[in-house]
C-alpha cells in the first residue's frame, strides 16, 4: 500500500461540504495518510483546525493569502501570529504574491509577505509560497530577508504549485525549498513534465491544490485529496521510476518538512 500526503488541499471550503465525510474516505482508500490545509484568511484557519479534530491525520496551516492582503489588518495578521503556536498547525502559508488579477496592491502584497517570512522563521515553521507571476520578486524579497535574518537557517518550505520556468527551481534549491507538484503535470500542454524530468525527486513533494486544478482524467472537475495518486502516477512515469519510490521519496520529504508523525 502506498503511502501518500497531500501537501495542499483546502478541505474546508464549501465546495466539499456536501460529502466531506466520503471525499475524505476516497482519500484513505487511495492511499493518502495524511492532508495540509493551506489558509486563506483567519476564518479558513479556525475552518481547518476544527478539520484536524475531525478527521486524524489533517493539519493546518495559518497565514493571510495574497489577495487577501488588499484588506487585511494588522489585527488580522496578529491572529495568524497567534494561531501558529497551535500545535495542529505546521506550517506559516499560503504565503507570496499574486500579480495576476490586480496589479493596484503590490507593495501592500510584499509588505505582509515580508512579514510572514519573519514569522515562519521565528516560529521555525516551514514557509508555503504562493506564487503567481511574481518570480522575480518573490525570490528577490526571500533571499533579502534571509540575508537580513539571524536565523537564516530556519527558512525552508514549498514553492505550492510549481509550474518552472528552470531558474525558480534552481532558486528554490539555493533558498532550501521544496517544490510542490500537482494536477498540472498531468496537463499535456503545460510542458511541466519536460521541466519535472530534470528535477531530483528530493526536491518535490505532492500536492492537489484541491478542489482546483483538477489531474487528468478528472480535469474541468472538482478536485479531491484522493487524486494526488494521479499526480504520483504521472510522476513515476515522467520520472521512468517505480510508484512506490515516487511515494516513498516524497512522503518523506513532506513529513520531515512540517515534522509529521510516521505512522
């Protein structure tokens, strides 16, 4: 039996609150062993800790998306602060920048990025990015604030949804990254297979984004934990290595990044 977790799924939300209970089951029955809930807001953070107590082997992340960033507070970002001495949490995230849809919010974005920085690394957390065409400030402002740290040593953690170019991967690896890797692999023309093939396995962990980016043969659908098994597949084939070394390296990987129980 395979074992498989699921790096970054937002279980909470409305889009599972109809059949929860069986999409979780789904999970188990393919293998997922255990499930990280990335946070968008305060409120998705109190959503997914009452998650970790419901079902075992979920943990929850805390931080202020991106996007939420135009109207956050900073009495919101002291709630954060305050929700990662919970010990279900693992991990400071999602965390980064978004310059797709609103460019009018920048500064305001890295602002709160920076701040989230130097709050996983005082907290020793690892540190989830999201990162949608802000490459080259993302990686400026993470290498800044590790040059600035005293602790530069506690910054790690996934770049979620990796698509490349090259160059972000070898950043990655210089900034003791990992890179998350889910659905679009699968999308044959993302040309992140080509990209995937070059990269150590040592390097990556799993991840659904779910109920989003859906893997092939489920793509235009909700997505689900269960089909991180997919992602898997289509890594050992891309990779040309047996299934249970794509899980065995990964699952590792992602337990030791946010300290995870073996079970």
């Amino acid at each position: 039996m395979v074992a498989l977790i699921d790096t970054h799924v937002h279980l909470y939300l409305e889009a599972f609150d109809e059949d929860r209970d069986e999409v979780v089951a789904s999970a188990r029955e393919a293998g997922v062993v255990a499930m990280v809930l990335p946070a968008i807001d305060v409120p998705s953070v109190h959503r997914a800790l009452a998650l970790c107590d419901r079902y075992p082997g979920v943990y929850a992340m805390a931080a202020l998306h991106p996007s939420e960033t135009r109207t956050a507070t900073e009495a919101d970002f002291k709630e954060i602060v305050r929700l990662c001495d919970d010990p279900r949490v693992v991990a400071v995230g999602e965390s980064g920048l978004d310059y797709y849809w609103d460019r009018s919010f920048d500064e305001r974005q890295q602002f709160f990025f920076r701040k989230h920085i130097r709050l996983a690394i005082e907290k020793d957390l690892p540190l989830i990015l999201h990162n949608r065409e802000a490459s080259e400030d993302l990686v400026r402002i993470l290498r800044e604030e590790r040059a600035a740290s005293a602790h530069p040593e506690r910054l790690r953690g996934i770049f979620h949804c990796f698509t490349g170019p090259a160059w972000v991967a070898e950043a990655a690896a210089e900034l003791g990254f990992l890179l998350g890797i889910g659905g679009i692999l699968t999308f044959k023309k993302s040309g992140l297979a080509e990209l995937v093939r070059t990269l150590p396995l040592e390097q990556m962990v799993l991840e659904t984004d779910a109920p989003f980016l859906a893997p092939v043969p489920h793509r235009g659908r909700r997505n689900e934990p269960a089909y991180v098994r997919h992602v898997a597949e289509k890594l050992a084939e891309v990779k040309g290595v047996p299934l249970e070394e794509v899980t065995r390296v990964t699952t590792e990987n992602a337990r030791r990044l946010f300290r995870l129980p073996a079970d």
